[in-house]
C-alpha cells in the first residue's frame, strides 16, 4: 500500500520534520511568517506591487519554503541542497520549479552556454533568464553558519563552509569563513559572469558582514557590484530556541555600484503581538577606508621590551590560589587585561585580572606605561552593556580622549566588578591596583592591633596605583569613589581577624587586598557601606557611559 502523503499545514511544524542540530550546525533558522510578510511589503515598495509577476524570482536556499509559501510568483525558482525539504513542502508554490541544488558548490556555466547546452544543473527557464539578462531577484535566508575551530567543537561545524566557493575567493584573497558571504559572492559571481544589469538581492543576513574589519576586501567587491537601498533590523531571539542577544538585518540591494560604503541605515522593528512595530533607527557602520585603532593596538602601543621572569599569578580568583611560572614578560608588568575582540559582543570578557600572561586569546600585558590605556579601554567595554541592537558595534580608538576622562576610566578601573586584582600573601603576589597609601594602612593596623597587616606594609613598598593617583586631578565623582572606598578600609578593618579566621582564603590580612577581597569582608559585617559605595560608583558610570558615543569610541 503505497503511503499516504502528509500535508503539513503550519509553518512551525514543518521545522520538526528537519533535524535540528543539522540545522544548527549550518547556522539555518526558520522565517517566522510575520517577518517573511515584512520582507515581501519591503520588495513591493522598492519594486512595485506587481514585482511577482515582472520579475523571475530564485530563493536558492529556499528550505521548506519560508519566504515564498503563502505568495504566487509568475516565475518563481526555488532550491536547496536538502531534497527531504523539497519532499515535505512539496504541495507548496506550485507554480514555482523546485530543485535541488547546492549552490555553493555545483557549477553554473556562463555565456559559452549559449548553444542551448547546458552543463549546469539549472532548468531551463532560470538559465534563459540569465542568458537573457531578465529583471531577477534572489530572495534569500541564507544559512548564517561560519567554520570556528574543530568540527568536533560542538560548535558550528568547521567543515561547513569549506565550498568550492570559498575556494574560488580564496583565490580573489577575501575572507569566506561565514556561509551569508559565501553565499552573496556567488551572486555577485553570476553578476558578473552573465553581465546582469537588472539584479536585486533581497536577504535576511545576520549583519556581521557589512561592519567587522575582516570582511573589508569582500564589502569591496560587494559594493562595487550592489547598491544598498534599505534595510530593517530585527532581534534574532524571533526565531526558534535562538539567543536574543544578537540582531538580524533584511536588506535589499540592486546592482549598481555603491556610493555610501560605511554607513548603512536600518530600522529597527519588533513583534508586538503579532503585529510589526517600528522601534528606532539604526546605523550600522564599518571604518573601511578610514584611520583607525582597535582596542588591542591602543593597549599595546607604550609596551616595550620582553624579558623572561619568574612571576607569581593568581590561578584561582575564588579561591585566591596561586602558582608561580617562568614567563615571557614586558618591562614594568603588573597584570593582564583580557581585552577578546574589538566589538561589543565580547565586552562580558573585559577583565584585569593577575593571572598567566599567556600570548594571543584576547589576554595582554597591562604595565606601569600602558596603564592608562589599558584601564580607558577596560571602561568603555565595562560600560556599555551588549544587546541584540548594538552588538556588532566595534570600537575606534583613534579618537581624542580628554585627560578628565582618561583619570575617570582610572578610577573606574580600580573598583570595577571586573577589576580583579589581588594581593596574595606576604608579597608573593602584589596588588599594584591598591589605592591607598601603606602608612595609613600601618596606622590603622597600630589602632586595631593587628600585627599581621602592619608588618606586611612595614615591609612594603608604595602601590603603583596609590602613586599614580597622588599626580592626577580627579573629578568630583571620581574622588567620591576613591573617598567612599577608604570608608569601607577605615570602618571595616576592626573586623579583619575575625573574618580572615572564617574566610582564611580571602587573605584579607594582607595590607594591599583587592577591592574584590574588601568587598567579601565588608559584605559580611557592613552591607550597607557597600550599598552607598554603588550609588557613588553608578553616578561616576552614569557620567562617563554617554561619553563612549560622545567622543567617538562607538558610532
């Protein structure tokens, strides 16, 4: 008995029948229908209401039909690699000629095909349309898979984007690792091998490609051949068990050559039950062509020579462990700073911390010469807080930065939740990050008869940080910091032998804690001085956040 054939009438459930993880390692996400509608009033605008029927439309990565199910195309291709996809959405666009085909890596001959040859996998029609220079649109949710790492990382597949299209841009030097670029450069790549003049691309695209440095060579053969012309942008988190962290971009272009190549406008919408609801504007911008300064190259600018030298780090914050290493070190070092990637999405991995220096991974030297920018680039990723609408944002230092704000990101840095700076026992680890002088630390270690601390500063140098502060001027919200921070040492330190018998690990006998270990003892015994030491730290934040965009490290 032959089976009988399932009609699957909701969009939703068309996903289940395709394995998620597939999905997921090529970076393929369900259009949710309300978008998909956008998209087509978006078209009509740009092209017309009557764009269906003038124009031969191809969705070459088409899935189970998201973008085209509940519309009638006069010619419509649709494509994909799956067949099953083909199979389930079968009785959908029945007007349209479904096909499978892998577009990043079948061949799609040029004009010495013109003999009514083919050797391509493309019908007939949609090759008539490009040997005849038809109006075209490719309307198009490419897969936003990109190869990071070991195809065994449980990550997106590395092996994913390894295509005979990413070899052929090798080729041309551009960067191919994310699918969506893959994808639009085969495009482009049948722009130029049919000479269309008549093309437009309608896509959804997760929108890394039109601002991150490493995609400049690929903007420049993009723009040289499509002209964008408008664009929305909308939260990721709309599609299926996807983080909302990040954004999604539907951009249209037509072929053209490009005159605005760094700033490109979108609005920003959302789903506000069931219906699209405009929320703002937003520009998403790169710096081709322009001067500037990623974060790494302004920390590492005053760094000198390296030598090799036994250090002690921190190889535990929370249990404020210690280990000592031969490493390769600069002159004047103190701790690192991990400093991951020079966009916003990485800013939850901005610390000062004392552990191992390594090389590469986003970790650098923070030194008694590079401190300041060290502690401005802390700030500005500390911060500002990613979300799905500014998350590929990315940061220029080649700005002028005011010395009022560079003593402000100073004191920020200090007392920061991600300033994790520690003193680890009778100098084996110093604090360079403590702020207050070793003299008052002895007198009130005299007052409270605790031999411990003042035997520790007796035979202890100044901190780099303490002598640092005694030649800057400081803003009046700076100095409540700084003042409100030596109330908690002052009013906390009778309770520093009761509480290093209960919390040995903190090692909070020792004269230059980090604010981290000062934080856990008076969290204990005066909650409520560390209450008004946030409202004095919100306020200096609160100052300093706006200026980020103000002075130009963010667009």
């Amino acid at each position: 008995m032959a089976a009988k054939k399932i009609k699957i009438q909701s969009p939703e459930i068309y996903d289940r029948f395709i394995d998620d993880k597939e999905r997921r390692n090529k970076g393929q996400f369900y259009t949710p229908k309300i978008f998909a509608d956008y998209a087509h009033k978006m078209i009509s605008k740009e092209l017309g209401n009557n764009w269906k029927d003038e124009y031969v439309v191809w969705d070459n990565c088409c899935g189970t039909k998201n973008l085209t199910r509940d519309y009638r195309f006069k010619e419509l291709y649709c494509s994909t690699l799956e067949k099953k996809e083909l199979d389930i959405s079968a009785h959908l666009n029945p007007e349209a000629e479904s096909f499978v085909f892998d577009f990043l890596n079948e061949p799609i001959a040029g004009r010495e095909s013109l003999t009514g040859v083919y050797d391509d996998k493309l019908p007939k029609g949609l090759k008539d349309a490009l040997l005849e220079n038809k109006p075209i649109v490719f309307f198009i949710n490419p897969p936003y898979g990109k190869a990071s790492g070991s195809r065994y990382s449980g990550n997106i597949d590395a092996g994913v984007s390894n295509t005979f299209v990413k070899k052929q841009m090798q080729k041309e030097k551009i960067e191919c690792s994310e699918l969506i670029k893959q994808f639009l450069w085969r495009i482009v790549d049948i722009k130029r091998k049919f000479n269309l003049t008549n093309l437009y691309i309608a896509c959804f695209t997760n929108p890394s490609w039109l601002i991150k440095p490493q995609s400049i060579k690929f903007r420049e053969l993009f723009l040289n051949n499509f002209e964008y012309q408008k664009g929305i942008m909308f939260c990721a988190g709309e599609f299926a068990n996807v983080s909302s962290d990040w954004g999604v971009t539907f951009n249209i272009f037509k072929s053209g050559n490009s005159k605005e190549r760094n700033n490109f406008t979108h609005q920003l919408i959302e789903n506000n039950n069931g219906e699209i609801k405009i929320i703002g504007d937003k520009v998403l911008c790169n710096f081709d062509g322009q001067n500037i300064k990623t974060t790494s190259e302004f920390i590492s600018e005053k760094l000198g020579k390296k030598h090799k030298e036994k250090i002690v780090y921190c190889k535990d914050i929370k249990k404020i462990e210690y280990a000592v290493e031969y490493a390769n070190i600069y002159d004047d070092y103190i701790c690192v700073i991990d400093c991951h990637g020079n966009v916003i999405q990485n800013n939850m991995h901005t610390f000062i911390t004392n552990k191992y220096p390594k090389s590469g991974g986003g970790i650098m030297q923070l030194t008694k010469k590079n401190i300041f920018e060290s502690c401005i680039v802390h700030s500005i990723k500390n911060l500002i807080t990613t979300n799905w609408v500014i998350d590929k944002d990315t940061y220029n230092m080649n700005v002028d930065i005011p010395i009022s704000f560079r003593n402000d990101a100073f004191v920020y840095s200090i007392f920061g939740n991600y300033c994790c700076s520690v003193k680890i026992g009778n100098d084996q680890l110093k604090n360079e990050f403590f702020w207050m002088s070793k003299s008052e630390i002895e007198s009130l270690a005299l007052k409270y008869n605790n031999d411990d601390c003042f035997n520790d500063a007796q035979t202890s140098s100044e901190r780099f940080v303490y002598t640092k502060l005694q030649t800057i001027e400081l803003s009046p919200e700076a100095q409540a910091v700084i003042d409100k921070a030596n109330d908690i040492v002052r009013k906390t330190f009778k309770y520093r032998e009761q509480f290093n018998k209960e919390h040995p690990e903190y090692q909070i006998m020792n004269f230059d804690c980090g604010f981290y270990q000062i934080k856990a003892l008076c969290r204990e015994y005066m909650p409520e001085l560390l209450k008004e030491f946030k409202e004095v730290y919100k306020v200096l934040a609160d100052k300093m956040r706006p200026m980020v965009y103000t002075l130009g490290f963010l667009k």
